[in-house]
C-alpha cells in the first residue's frame, strides 16, 4: 500500500519528485526518520527526510536548488517549489569523541547499514517510493507496542552519544511510550556522561518535552534517573523536587501556544529554582539573555506576590491592591499581564481535572478577577508617563539634582500609579512644593 495520509500533498509530491531523480539516475533512496515514523503513528508529519546512496555532489548537480547543509556529514538540502528535502547520504558513524558527535563520518552503499546507526527502532525504519517499508530492527512493532528501545545494545549507544539518553526521554514523553528495561538500565549506567554534551542539544530536546502533550511524563522520567543532574550544568532540583510540585507542571501543555518565557518560568518553578536563581541558570543553559531575564522576573513576580497575598489577611484589601501596583510598576506591565495569562491558564487547566479541589479554585479565581481588575486600572506605567520631568521638579523645588530626585519621581509615580493623585501638571507641581517645604521645615 502506497498511500501516505499523514503528508500535505504539495509536501508529499515534491518529495516523490525528489526521490524518482534520484532513482532514475541509478541512486537508490528512501524517505527516512521522522516521516515514516510519525505516518506510521498517525501523528502528522511535518518534513520529509531522504537517504540516499548518492555522494552530497552528485546530489547538488542532480537539482537545480540545492544548500550545503552539512557536506562533511553527507547532508545537502534540495529546494523543491520552497519545500526544503534534507538528502543525506547513506553513512556510517565511527570513532565518537567524548561520548558526543562522531569524529568521522563514512559513506556506506546501503540503506540497512545506514539505519544501523539511527538512534531509536522508531527511527530507523526507510520507506521506498512504492511504500515498501525497511524495518530490520522492528520499528514497526515498537511503534505499535508503545516502547522506546535502542537500535542494537543501548549501552554503547549512549556511550557514544550521551545525547541519545535525553532523546530517549523526550520522545517516550512525547508519544506516551515507555522505555524498554534495557534501555533504562543503560540509562541509569550511562547517565553521567551526559556532562559531555553541549547544554544547548538538551536544551532542545527539553524545548520538545515542554511542548509535547504531556510535559508531566518527561519530567517523571527525568526525576527518576535523575538524568539532568549529570548535565554539564546540572539541574539539581529535578530530582529532588517534590511530586506534588512537579503537578503544577500539568499546565504547561496549556501553554504551547503562549511565549516560551511563560513556559519556562514554569518550568523552573515547578522544578524548585527561585526567582533568585533563574536567570542565571537559565543563562548557563543557553537560553538567550532576554529570555531569561523575562521569565525570572515573571518567576520573582510569583513569589512577590504570593507573599503579599498570603499577608492580606493582616493587611487588607487597600495595601494588597497597592501591593499590586507597586509589584506592576517595579517588575513592568508585560510581566504582569505574563504573569496574569499564566494564572488563567493553570485554573483553566484545573477546571477539567476532578481531583481538584473546587472551593480553593472558586477563590482563586475571584482573586484573578480582582488581580485583572488592578493590572487595566493602573494609570501610568514608567516615569515618561507621567505628566511632569524631573527638570520641572528642579525648577520649582529650586534645588539641585541628586538622588533624591529620582526617589521623589518614583514615589510620585506610585502615588498616580495607585490614583492618590491626578496625572495632571499642576496638582503634581504642587505636591512637589509641598514635599520640598515639609522637607525643609
Ligand atoms: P522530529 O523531527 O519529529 O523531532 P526526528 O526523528 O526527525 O523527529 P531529528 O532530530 O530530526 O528527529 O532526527 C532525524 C533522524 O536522525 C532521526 O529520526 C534519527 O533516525 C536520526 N538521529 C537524530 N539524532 C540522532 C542521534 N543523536 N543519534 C542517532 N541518530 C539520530
Ligand atoms: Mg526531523
């Protein structure tokens, strides 16, 4: 049977194109990877993969729109109508350094041998163009009984590339499968090496699990063989931290569509890393600096004004709601509303689960009605909002600038934030004068 159901049919007759060119000039090549896997699974397949017994040349002359994507590793993109072909040339991998990449890559004639080295079963199954499929590790039947399992002995697997563990991870994650035993042993065994491994390849193997439909299964896993703790910088916290605080994570899938700051703010969290710490982690781990800082001042938002709230009690609603302004003003208004979309989605996430425990979600979000309430009423966000300059404040005060005068703007800032007083120059120039002659007397 020759019918893919999962391929946008554009994708899927450019595709065809490209391996009837290579076919016909005496190459033999398959679609390979990901596609035949997911088509397999009913998952839709989002690009298309070939291997092929062409050298990356004879690849580059055989199409007219071709980029060098990694010649050394025999791999050359083919530009069909836009649609971009990864063509990799059928190869074998040896003499890995340092449990990472492979120090030299060999060209192989045939496709058994290239699928030798693919990492999972799953992997490693190629499809002719008249849908025959090549399956010698019985991809086929892993996929169907739902198990992540190494191609050959899952030991040296990870001993060569440590990376594979992390992958093994994201996709029993990411498909709901269940690493077979061997492959858990190996894991536990091989873990440490994953200090070998570039920060930035786990990263993008957790971006995976993070989006995945169920975040909560990777981060199980990753807690039970404490893997992260061998990282070259390592996330402790995923092993120690609590179960029911992992449960928070129960979100993230809610989260997909949200900015990737909002995802890893909780993340973090829900892994035990504070406020405090997050930029700075999330820096080792080589997320952009922008990212990090935003979601650890949405992480210090949190804890701020979790604080606040839990001292309400003592201090009512007036101070809370201008706890709220003030947190607004000091972390900025993105982070607020960051911070507000966060909370809305976790008690939407909530609102399906039947164990939740309904009167704590009631007031919860009554106090998200009031929280949004606040967020649109705050007047003025920054200083420039404001309706006078600090130069207007030295020619009344008639003093010279220093410190004092950036705290005085603040401060009145926070007055007009929290509507003690109009955004209006002339009031604001009074209270000034006022301030200035109660400080002088
Ligand atoms: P998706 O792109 O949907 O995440 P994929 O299977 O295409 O899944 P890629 O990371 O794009 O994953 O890799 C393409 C293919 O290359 C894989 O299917 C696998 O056969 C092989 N592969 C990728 N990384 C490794 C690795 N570290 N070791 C061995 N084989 C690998
Ligand atoms: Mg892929």
């Amino acid at each position: 049977m020759n019918e893919w159901k999962q391929v946008d049919p554009l994708m899927l007759h450019q595709g065809e194109k490209v391996l009837k060119a290579l076919l016909e000039s005496g190459h033999s090549a398959y679609f390979v990877g990901g596609c035949v896997r997911d088509e397999l699974m009913g998952r839709p397949v989002h690009d298309m993969d070939i291997a092929t017994s062409a050298k990356p040349e004879a690849v580059m002359e055989l199409f007219e729109r071709t980029i060098p994507t990694g010649l050394q590793h025999g791999t050359v993109t083919v530009l069909m109508e836009d649609i971009p072909f990864e063509v990799t040339t059928f190869r074998r991998e040896s003499q890995y350094e340092d449990h990472r990449r492979p120090a030299a890559v060999e060209f192989v004639d045939g496709i058994i041998e290239d699928l030798q080295r693919r990492d999972f079963t799953m992997n490693a199954i190629a499809r002719s163009l008249d849908g025959r499929l090549t399956d010698p590790f019985h991809g086929e039947a892993d996929i169907r009984g739902g198990v992540v399992r190494c191609v050959g002995k899952a030991e040296e697997r990870f001993e060569e590339d440590a990376l594979r563990m992390v992958r093994a991870v994201r996709f029993a994650s990411v498909f709901g499968f269940r690493p077979v035993k061997s492959l858990w042993r190996a894991l536990i065994k091989g873990r440490d090496k994953l200090s070998f491994v570039a920060m930035e390849r786990i990263r993008a193997e957790l971006e995976r699990v993070v989006l995945g439909p169920d975040p909560l299964r990777g981060m199980e896993l990753l807690r039970r063989s404490q893997l992260l703790h061998y990282a070259k910088v390592p996330l402790n916290e995923a092993n120690t931290a609590p179960k029911q605080r992992l449960e928070r994570l129960a979100v993230l899938p809610h989260l997909a569509a949200e900015p990737g700051e909002l995802r890893w703010s909780m993340l973090l969290q829900g892994l035990g890393v504070s406020g405090g710490e997050a930029a700075a982690k999330m820096k080792q781990w080589t997320f952009p600096n922008h990212m990090a800082q935003a979601a650890a001042r949405i992480i210090l938002f949190d804890e701020a004004w979790c604080e606040a709230r839990g001292a309400s009690s003592k201090t009512g609603t007036d101070r809370l709601r201008q706890s709220w302004i003030e947190l607004q003003i000091l972390f900025g208004k993105t982070t607020a509303e960051l911070w507000l979309r966060r909370q809305h989605q976790w008690l939407a996430s909530q609102h399906g689960d039947r164990s939740a425990d309904l009167p704590r979600l009631q007031e919860l979000g009554r106090e998200l009605e009031q929280e949004q309430k606040w967020f649109l009423e705050v007047p003025v966000q920054h200083l420039q909002d404001l309706a006078i300059r600090g130069n207007d404040v030295l020619v009344v005060s008639e003093k010279k600038g220093g410190p004092w005068l950036g705290e005085l703007m603040k401060h009145i800032l926070l007055l007009v934030a929290n509507q003690e007083l109009p955004n209006e120059k002339e009031p604001l120039l009074e209270y000034v004068k006022a301030v200035v002659k109660h400080n002088e007397s």
